[in-house]
C-alpha cells in the first residue's frame, strides 16, 4: 500500500508566508525559506510553494525565492502561482522545482496541460483546483479565489486527467483556513472518480481531519498550511497518530 503524504503549504505574498481564512484577510506567518527548512528536518513528505496573488496581478512568479526555497530543503517542492506558459514552466523547474502547479493558465488554456506533460513528464505537473460549493455540486475558482469560472469540478478533475496531469491538488474554499475538517465529500467526490492522486487541502484543525480525509476522503496526500505554521501540530505527533490509526505514512 502507498504511503499518505503530509505537505505543509507555503501561501506566499510579497515574499512572505501568509494564511487567510476563506482566503481573506491574510495574516504574516514567517519567512518561506526558513520556513521550509523547518519542514523538511521535522518529517514533512514534500513541500507546496504558492505565489497567490501571481496569477490575479498577472505576473510571473518569485523565482528567486523559489531557488533560495529548492536549495534548502530535500523533499519534493511544487511551485504554483503566475506559471502560463511552457517557458515558465521551464524556469520554474530549472529553480529546484520538483513539480508546478497550474490553476488558472489550465483553465484559460487546457492545452497547456497536456503540451507540459507531454515535454516535462505528467509527473511534474500538478492542477490546482480551487472548488466551492453550488448546491450539490462545486464550481472552479480562479485568480486566487476571485474568479468563478462556472464550470464544474468533477468534470474538470476528469478532464484534467485524461489531459495529462499527474495529480491534483483539490482546495475547499469553503473550509480554508476554518480548522472545521477537510470536505471530505468534495474529496471523495473526486478522488473516487480519478486514477492520479488527488492532495486533499482547506480546513485541517485537528488529528482526526487528518485521518477522516484519509478513510472517508480516499485522498493520497493531505496538505495544511496555519495548523503547521503556528505549531498547533507538528508533522511528528500527525505521523504517529497516523501510524497507530493504521494509515500508511513515512516516518
């Protein structure tokens, strides 16, 4: 049986980690090079860098500190925010990035996915799929959250797939930065209808969201952002309390 991932994620505005709720009202949470040497010596299974507001002020991401962020650490790191083309894709991954995650470029221009995949390998590329709830479904949102595209998240999920991605990375916006417990209907939802993984994020407050994600969602990987930041929890006690709910997870 695969192992469960355990990624902290690093929301980075002008060069800062920061965390909202709903993704609002961001509030500073420390340096992301420092940051993310933290993570990778207390355990963490891979790394999630995202500039957020790249994409709504139309701009390419911080590649500097994503260098000085790859150089730092030895786990996997995705990089996502302001990445649209296949040179920044490039750039990004000539950085020290393991993986890039697309959101908006991939739903202005799905070929993009399936051309990167194609030149990089689908193992490096990553779609991000912001989702809120519309009745009994949940719609894609994009612009770090501003931007209601209408379309429907099991559909792009599918789409995606058969497009080349390699894996998704699935955010409840309604439970972001809530501490409330990861939607695991939206997770599972999705995660049930793919073949690729699918990285569960938004919401985690407490160990039993974790492990809830993992048996009810069926997600691969869970991502979580103020929980490790402000050292609520650490990746360590996760882990053995993972380990001794029998959820496979690398210690």
């Amino acid at each position: 049986m695969l192992t469960k991932r355990i990624i902290p994620c690093l929301d980075v505005n002008n060069g800062r980690v920061v965390k909202g709720v709903n993704f609002m009202d961001l509030r500073d949470a420390g340096d992301p090079v420092e940051i993310a040497k933290h993570y990778n010596a207390c355990g963490a299974d891979e790394i999630v860098f995202l500039d957020i507001t790249a994409s709504y002020e139309e701009r390419e991401t911080i590649y500097d500190i994503v260098e000085k962020t790859a150089k730092e650490i030895f786990i996997p790191l995705t990089v996502g925010g302001g990445i649209s083309s296949i040179e920044q894709i490039r750039k990004a991954l000539l950085c020290g990035a393991d993986k890039v995650s697309l959101n908006t470029a991939a739903i202005k221009n799905p070929a993009l996915i399936k051309e990167a995949s194609e030149r990089f390998g689908k193992q490096c590329i990553v779609i991000a799929i912001d989702a809120k709830r519309n009745d009994s479904s949940w719609n894609v949102y994009i612009k770090g959250g501003r931007e209601d595209t209408g379309i429907d998240a099991l559909w792009w999920a599918k789409e995606v797939q058969r497009l080349g991605a390699g894996e998704i990375l699935l955010t409840s916006m309604d439970q972001d930065g809530t501490k409330s417990g990861f939607d695991t209907d939206l997770t599972v939802c999705i995660s049930e209808k793919l073949s690729i993984p699918v990285i569960a994020s938004g919401g985690a407050g407490s160990l039993r969201d974790f492990e809830d994600v993992f048996k009810e969602g069926k997600a691969d990987a869970a991502l979580a952002a103020s929980l490790f930041h402000y050292k609520e929890l650490t990746i360590g006690e996760l882990k053995s309390y993972l380990n001794k709910k029998n959820i496979p997870v690398r210690v």
